[in-house]
C-alpha cells in the first residue's frame, strides 16, 4: 500500500498537478488543502504519513509555522516545497529537520528522492 499524503498548496492548478503525479507514482492523496490552518486539521484527523508543505501559503499561517503545529500533533513527515530562495526561508524550514525542501516546479523525480 502506497505512503498517504496531504498536499498542501495555495495555487489549484499547481496541486492538481502534484496530486496526478504522486497518484501516478502509488501514493494516496487524501486530499489537498490551500491554507496552514486547514494543513494543522487535517493532520490531526486523517494522520498521514507525510504533508507536501508549501512555505509561502494563503491564509494568516505560513508553511513552517502550520509544520511546527503539525509536529506537536502528529508524526507525519514534512516535504517542503518552495519557489522561493531566500536563506532566512530555508534557514526556519530546515530546523524543523523536515524529510526535504525541494524547489518548484516540483517534479515525480523530485518527489522520489526523498521518500
């Protein structure tokens, strides 16, 4: 049985694409969320095995701050993706030890590398 995953991405189409891909690959999206707040819910009730975090996210939370909370909660493994490269952004992400920080475009290859 594939590793369940929440994507949680602001941009629709962006998720969309991510969701078919990860499909394609065997993993089970259990769905997909557009802010940190839903992210911090839906970890708390559907217990996946990892979350696809965007850093930068729509709503008063931002990726790293809705993972912080998903840590405290839950033992799902953190993928963040960003598009963006700035070192205070990567510097808040990675001491959460996530699983990754993979750029965007996010690609099937690049999920693969770290799961």
């Amino acid at each position: 049985m594939g590793k369940r995953i929440l994507i949680v991405e602001d941009e629709v189409v962006s998720a969309m694409t991510l969701e078919k891909t990860l499909t394609e690959m065997g993993y089970i999206v259990i769905g997909s969320v557009t802010t940190g707040e839903e992210a911090v819910e839906w970890a708390a009730k559907e217990s996946p095995d990892i979350i696809a975090m965007d850093i930068r996210l729509a709503g008063k939370m931002d990726g790293i701050e809705a993972a912080r909370r998903i840590r405290e909660i839950s033992e799902a493994q953190i993928l963040f993706m960003t598009g963006y490269d700035d070192s205070e952004t990567r510097r808040r992400a990675l001491a959460l030890k996530p699983l990754g920080l993979m750029d965007k475009p996010i690609t099937g290859r690049g999920f693969e590398k770290y799961t």
